[in-house]
C-alpha cells in the first residue's frame, strides 16, 4: 500500500519542531510512503520531504489539492495538519479500508479506547476528523478537487458533502490512532486573523453560502 501524506505546514516561530515531529512518526512505521509539505509561510523549509510554496491567500483546502497535483501518484492521501503524531501501526489502515470497503477514514486520538471496530458517518471532529482523512485515489478522482469554499474551519464539513454527493463511505478505524495537538498553529495567529479562520467561515457554512 502506498502512501502519500500531505502536510499543510507554516515554518517560521516554533512551528518547525512540529512539522518535523509530524514528519518523523510518521516514517517510523516504515510504510511505502511520500511526504509532500504545503508551505504557507511565504519561504521554503529544509524537511525530510518533499515541498511546494502556496501563495496567496491562505485557504485549507486549496494548500491541499496543490499537495495532491504535485504529489506522485499513490493508493491513499493523508490529508493532514502539521500538528499530528501517527503511532506505531498506522500504515496498516490502507489495507483496513480496501477490505472493509471504506475510501475515506479517520483514525482515533487522544483518550479513545483502542479496538478492532469502525465507526461509520460524517460527523465532523468525532467520526470525520478534518485534521487527518485518509482518502483512496479513487476517492480523490471520484470527488474531483476538494472543495475550496472556506478558508479554514468548515472545510472538512465541505469534504463530507462531497463523499455523501458520491456515495462514498466514511469510518473512524478505532485500531489506529493518530494524536492531533490541537490547533498548535492557529494559536500562534493574532486574534482577528484566526477568527476570519474560523468564525467566518463558520458562519458562512450555516448561511450556505
């Protein structure tokens, strides 16, 4: 199975220690695996991966669809943030998901119990966690790009429309956990730019706009 994880990652304060951390627990499960960094901060970093500058205005999902157009092709995308630390036998979720007939998945964090069970849904932060999907190729192509109506908050919201529109099936695999920290770079913005992140884009998805 072949991975290829996409990291949309902005390097500059202490920000850099987190993509790396992202970046090295992830290949110490020793999958086949590509690691494309989307940076944000307007400068190249030095990581153990690929990268590819984003200008413009910032937006989650676009950063996205660039990592996946310069990506090489693969059997599954991690769509991810920076602020992730995959455990020990995550890789095994491709094969998870082919047998189980899922193109979309979402591991468990934190306190959750550990099981071999699925969740199946599109409930977005608990069964849909938009900081880390797990996409098949197939999904990818059946969706078309990922839909870049909102900035930041409400994208993960936009990407369930999308699988529900194509039938797609979505699950949260409670036998592979990947930790999110919670928001670690949107914290370093000031107060005003991270409600234009989220607020407004919140209130943009409720008005359906």
């Amino acid at each position: 199975m072949r991975y290829n994880l996409i990291i949309v990652s902005c390097s500059k304060k202490g920000l850099v220690r987190l993509t790396e951390g992202c970046i090295a627990s992830a290949r110490q499960d020793g999958a086949d695996l590509d690691i494309t960094v989307v940076e944000t901060s307007g400068k190249l970093h030095s990581y153990d991966a690929n990268s590819v500058l984003y200008e413009g205005a910032f937006n989650y999902n676009r950063a996205l669809n660039l990592g996946i157009n310069t990506s090489r092709e693969c059997d599954v995308y991690i769509l991810a943030n920076n602020d992730l630390i995959f455990y020990p036998g995550w890789s095994k979720i491709g094969d998870l998901m082919a047998a189980n007939g899922f193109g979309s998945a979402s591991a468990i964090r934190g306190r959750m119990e550990t099981g071999d069970y699925i969740y199946e849904g599109y409930q977005i932060g608990f069964i849909l966690t938009g900081w880390c999907i797990f996409s098949t190729s197939e999904t990818i192509s059946k969706i078309g790009k990922l839909d870049e109506t909102y900035d930041f908050w409400c994208s993960d919201n936009a990407y369930a429309d999308q699988l529900k529109k194509a039938g797609i099936r979505h699950g949260l695999f409670c036998n592979v956990r990947v930790d999110h920290l919670e928001n670690a770079t949107l914290k370093t913005v000031n107060l005003s730019t991270r409600r234009k992140y989220t607020l407004h884009s919140l209130n943009e998805y409720r008005n359906g706009s």
